[in-house]
C-alpha cells in the first residue's frame, strides 16, 4: 500500500513538473502578422528580420541564459478580428510569453486590448499610427517601430520651409489619417491647403490628383503633394497628369526597395526615410547586411530592418532579466532601456514605452545599377532633435 503510494506521488509530482520544466525552459513569442493579405509583402520581411536579430542578438544559440526561444507564426492577413482572436489564441493556448506585430496599424489598434487582458507584452513592429502609443496605447504595450509622428517630423524638417504649400494625398484609414495629422501637426513654415484621402483599394487617382491640382496650380511659391501610401496601389502615376506644367513636385517618405523603383522618376525628390540599408553605418546594420545578402543575394529592405530591431530589443530585455519572462520584471526593464539597431541606438521612452530612433533626411538619385530610385542622406534626424508628442493622456 505504502509503495503504490509512493508510486502515485511520483507520478503526480511529475504531471506536475513536466509542464514547468517545458515552460521554464522556453521563451515562447508568437509574431501576428501579415503573412497574406494585402500587406503581405512587410509582413514576410518584418519575420525575416525578427528571426535574424534573434540569430545575431544570442550570437546563433537562439536561446537566452539557457532557454531557447520559440518562434509561433500567425498570419492575421491583415483583418483587426482575426488578429485579435489569433494573439488570444497565442497568450492562452500556446502559452506564449510576448507577442510582436502586427503589419496593419488597424490590426494593431484590435490587439491593443488582447495584450492588456492577459497582461502580456505586445512589442508592435511595424504599425505606424500614433494611436497605438497614443490614446489607444496601455502599459503593455512596446513599439519599436516609428510612429506616424516620427514619420511625419521627418518629412516636414524636409520640406517645411517659408513659401512653400503643401497638399497631402494619403489611404483612408488609421494609418493615413494619423500620419497627415501628425504632418500639420509638425509643419510650422510651410501652409497646407488640402487633405486628400483615398480608399486603401485605389487603382485610379485621376479624380484625386485632379483634387490636389486644383487646390495647388494657382499657388505662388513651391509646391508639393505629400504622398503617404503603404501596400497595394501606385499614387506616383499622378505624375502622368503632367504636374510640372502647375510647377507642383512630389514628396514622400521611404518605402520598401520595389516601391521605391517608382521614385527613379523622381531625381532630387527630398523626404525622409526610417531606414536604407545603405545609410546607417554601425556593426548591427553591417551584420544586417551581411546576412541578408549571404541567404537572399539582396539587400534587407525597410521592414526587415524593423524585425530585426524588435528582436534586439527582446533580446536586450531577456537577457537584462537573465531570461525571465514575468511581465512585470520585462516592463520594468524595458521602460527608458536602451538597445542597439540597424539604425544606431533606440531608446523606448518611459511615458509611451515609443523608441525614440533617428531618422534619414534624404534626396533620390538615379543610380542605373539599382532598380529603385536611391536615396542618398542629406542628414540624420536625431531622435533628440525631433519634438515627438506624449499622447496617450498617461
């Protein structure tokens, strides 16, 4: 009687363990993203750099103080209701430790609430819109990814000078509106006279370039079209309306390599970028590099420097906590850290727990032995130089 009770305590005391020890020596992050969906072109770049960065950042033993980190995929294909079912489904089931993405900032805007639920860390890269650490935002919340404001500073030290107006053409949803808002909000010189918004879907901008010209032709001075558009769509063919006869130019921020083949028709067109992998020169950004062209023989785009600079930061983190996941030890650790990246040094600020991170104040050059418009710095926007906004009422 006795050993059969020994032998059932083993056993129970075993159950017990087997699922601690599997957790306790995992680091389990889920990564929702666009995988498919009209996005999908970020999304994969956005999983090839988080996998490399966790590569580089454990010097290739993808594991921190001896656990090994695991990798969860889940394709959101960019709809807000899936996403949100999909990182519940992460936290809860698949017991993951940490989420990064999404891809969509309206995606984001779903999850934002799932991460506060179950009280685990969303690490959001890429989305853009301010509203993500912004009204919206909770203390769960980490973005190593630019926001639309850091966007939007950047292109108006570009181009908001004295006698210039402006007229800004971007998609109607949370991305556009935020990033347009967040330009008027940083253009102090410079007189905008017209927001011009389209659906996401737009194949033909006829009647809106119509719009802009309009509002723009009889303009004294310089004038510019901001153009803020991401995924499907091509808003540079406004250009075959023949704006140079209204003496209007076009301006935009940086975009990804085949987005950017679009802008060879565009030399000396200035704005500002959040990376190329050409411009940043430390030993991150050079292993980037290296890496990328060693497996793809091409160089890392926009996004894949984005996941790479989330795992960095993930990594940083775990390895200042000596690999324990507990939220509360994470979030303690990661308010005001600073971590390296592709782009130099980010800082996630304390307030909106937002990377504060340079960006790239550009002009394209025709180079014929790349098939993108190149942009070449004209200066480095230091994150210290840029006023970017607290607005999430903390």
């Amino acid at each position: 009687m006795q050993r059969r009770t020994l032998v059932a305590l083993a056993t129970l005391a075993a159950t017990l363990s087997a699922p601690v020890f599997s957790q306790s020596g995992e680091i389990r992050i889920a990564h929702v993203y666009s995988k498919t969906g009209p996005l999908e072109a970020y999304g994969k770049q956005t999983q090839t750099g988080l996998m490399m960065g966790l590569e580089y950042a454990t010097g290739g033993t993808m594991a921190v103080n001896g656990k090994k980190i695991v990798v969860i995929e889940k394709d959101d294909q960019g709809k807000p209701d899936l996403g949100k079912s999909l990182l519940a489904s992460a936290y809860s089931d698949d017991k993951a430790d940490i989420a990064v993405g999404p891809t969509s900032s309206g995606v984001a805007l779903a999850l934002l609430p799932v991460a506060e639920e179950y009280k685990k860390i969303l690490l959001v890269e890429p989305a853009v819109a301010d509203a993500i650490t912004g009204d919206k935002w909770n203390k769960y919340i980490f973005r190593t990814g630019r926001n639309s404001s850091q966007d939007a500073i950047g292109n108006a030290v570009a181009i908001d000078k004295p006698g210039v107006t402006i007229a800004t053409l971007a998609q109607d949803y949370a991305f556009g509106r935020d990033g347009v808002k967040a330009f008027k909000d940083a253009i102090n010189s410079a007189k905008l006279v017209h927001e011009e918004y389209l659906p996401t879907t737009t194949t033909d901008f006829t009647a809106g370039a119509q719009r802009l010209i309009d509002k723009l032709k009889d303009q004294p001075g310089r004038k510019i079209i901001w153009i803020l558009w991401a995924g499907a769509g091509n808003p540079f063919k406004i250009a075959d309306m023949d704006l140079k006869r209204y003496g209007i130019e076009i301006a935009t921020g940086g975009n990804i390599l085949p987005a950017m083949a679009s802008f060879k028709n565009f030399p000396g067109m200035e704005g500002a970028t959040y990376y190329y992998f050409g411009i940043p020169k430390n030993p991150v950004n050079e292993a980037l590099v290296s890496a990328h062209y060693k497996q793809f023989k091409a160089p890392p785009d926009f996004f894949t420097a984005g996941g790479f600079s989330s795992a960095m930061a993930l990594v940083t983190a775990l390895k200042a906590t000596g690999g324990d996941v507990n939220t509360k030890k994470l979030i303690k650790t990661m308010e005001g850290m600073s971590f390296d990246t592709p782009k130099g040094k980010m800082t996630f600020r304390k307030e909106d727990h937002q990377a504060l991170q340079s960006m790239y104040h550009f002009k394209i050059k025709v180079d014929p032995a790349f098939a993108w418009g190149v942009p070449e710095l004209v200066r480095e926007i230091k994150p210290e130089e840029m006023n970017v906004p607290v607005r999430n009422k903390r």
